[in-house]
C-alpha cells in the first residue's frame, strides 16, 4: 500500500504541464542540432577526405553503426513491450492464439516488406536505365576504337546506374526517419509528464545524431 501511494505521489509530482512545456520547447532545438551535427559529419567527411583510403571505410562504418541503433531501437526497445502489449488483446487470450507470437509475426511482416520495396525500386532503376552498349559505325579500320567507344558508354551508365542506387536509398532512408519522427514526436508533444520527457529527449537526441550520420553517409557517397 506505501509503495502505490509513494508511485501515485511521484506521478502526481512528475505531471506539471508549464515544466513539460519549457523541456518541449527546449528539446526542439536539442533535436534539431544534434540531427545538423550527424547529417553534416558525413558530409564534411567527404568534402576534405575523399578519395583517400581512410574515407571509404570511415563512411562504411559511420552507416554500419547508423543501421545498429536503428536496428537496436526496434529490436531491444520496442520489440519485448509490443510482445508484452500483444499478448494481452482479446484474440491472444483464446485458445489457438494464446502462445502464437504475433509481435514476432508483425516484426518479419515488416523485414518482409521492407525487402520487397527496396528490390522492387532496385529492379525498376536497373531495368529503366539499362546500358546501351552499342558501337558506333565505324570502318573496318576503326575497329578498335568502336569497341572503345562502347566500352565508355556502358561505363557510363553503370555509374549513373550506382547514382541512382545511392539516391534511392538516401530517399527511402529520409521518408523512414521522417515517418519515424513524426511519430515520436506526437508522443512526446502529448505527454504532460516532465519525468518522461526528459529521458525521451536524451534517447532522440541520441538516436536522431546516428540516423542522421546514416543519412549524411547515404547523401556524401
């Protein structure tokens, strides 16, 4: 009974909308900074050091480690509550579906899914831009330098075609962390609660530095 009272007080004493409103305000601008402070760091990367060897695998591992805490977010934070909250709906409680992991179903539902779109925008950029290879009419003596030329132009658009790739994914990358931060930030935008923003605020600036960096490393290469 003593520790019920003690929590509802710490609540009661954690809900002052005026706080809450100060730390939101606050928070734009922390948000908004370190997200400048990943995107750039990429991009300034690439400005003074590419083309030397320590630049490929700076940028590799900048989006490696990117990909880990967005990976990390869903996986370690959010997957073991939506198998708690999942569990407890009213189709989980009979019997074929009591044990059934629908969160476990959700989450490769969405892999899935996520494989499907990046092939299927990958196939459609191959197939739209596909190299020509043709020679030009040359003699017989000009042989050689046909097959030059050829060689060139599928050069060519095998470059175009890797900028292509590398714009696509910068943009499908965008669109999920613009989604991404709508979402959280109608959460935090509703929460009057000063005890709960204050960490969400740490985490998404945390977070919003490394899918910045993610971003920038998509963007520099």
């Amino acid at each position: 009974m003593a520790s019920c009272v003690s929590d509802t007080a710490r609540a009661l004493g954690c809900r002052d909308g005026a706080a809450a409103t100060h730390l939101k305000f606050i928070s734009l601008f922390v948000i908004f900074f370190t997200s400048v402070i990943g995107i750039t760091t990429p991009v300034l990367l690439a400005r003074y050091f590419q083309g030397k060897p320590v630049y490929d695998k700076a940028i590799l591992i900048i989006k490696c480690f990117a990909a880990g805490v967005i990976l990390s977010t869903s996986l370690v934070h959010v997957l073991p509550d939506a198998f708690a909250a999942l569990s407890d709906f009213q189709v989980a409680s009979r019997h074929p579906w009591k044990d059934f992991p629908f969160a476990g179903l959700v989450t490769l539902i969405g892999a899935l899914l996520a494989l499907f779109v990046d092939l299927t925008a990958s196939s459609h950029v191959e197939h739209g831009h596909k190299p020509s290879g043709d020679y030009l009419p040359v003699g017989t003596h000009d042989v050689t330098v046909g097959k030059k030329v050829g060689n060139t132009n599928s050069d060519l658009s095998n470059e175009e075609l890797v900028k292509l790739k590398q714009r696509l994914v910068s943009q499908v990358l965008e669109i999920g962390i613009i989604f991404h931060s709508v979402i959280i930030g109608v959460t935090m935008g509703m929460s009057q609660n000063q005890c709960t923003i204050r960490p969400l605020v740490a985490a998404l600036a945390f977070h919003q530095i490394f899918e910045g960096m993610g971003l920038g490393g998509c963007i520099a290469q």
